[in-house]
C-alpha cells in the first residue's frame, strides 16, 4: 500500500503560464506550500511574498524577453525584503521554455 501524502510538506510547481499560477496561488490560497516557479510571470509586490511561509525556487533562462533581468531583480529583491526563504536561478544561454530533461538543471 502507498503510503499517505504529508499534507504539511506540499510543493506547487508549474511552468510557464502555469509558473506565474503556482506563486499566485501559494500567495493567495497555499502560503505553506513551496513554490517553484519554471519561467514564469513572478510577483513582486512584497506585501503579496510576504504572505509566503514556504520555501520559492525559480528557474530562469537569461535569454527570456518575456522576463528580463529588471523583473527578476524585483523578483529576488521583493522575496528577500518579504524573508522569504529564495532561491531563483538564472541559466546562461537559454530563453524560455528550455528545460527539456533534468540533466539540464541538476
């Protein structure tokens, strides 16, 4: 038999249009979840990051136009004014949507 899920250890990721979804959803509805956020549309506003109890990681391709280097500045910037436990990574060379395998993140 399975066993049961951990209902206190929850992770809420998504990529792209879903990324941008997981960070609003964990902001408004799941602040205990961590999030992971895969290229997409991060929040900045503090007083919204602050509401977050769980972890953020966010996975990025410095070639993204959609979101540039400012975005992501306010994105770390706002997470660490919020103290929010972050890690947001940038890959060199890629744009969006690149992760294809988990070879390319490890």
């Amino acid at each position: 038999a399975a066993k049961a899920a951990d209902p206190s250890k929850i992770a809420v990721m998504g990529f792209c249009y879903g990324g941008g979804k997981a960070i609003r959803y964990t902001t408004q509805r799941r602040p205990s979840a961590a999030t992971v956020v895969c290229y997409g549309s991060p929040v900045t506003d503090v007083s919204e990051l602050a509401k977050l109890k769980g972890p953020v990681c966010g996975v990025f391709g410095s070639e993204d136009f959609q979101f540039p280097p400012p975005i992501l500045d306010a994105f770390r910037k706002g997470l660490a004014e919020a103290d929010v436990d972050h890690d947001v990574k940038v890959y060199d060379g890629v744009g969006h949507a690149f992760w294809k395998d988990m070879e390319q993140v490890r």
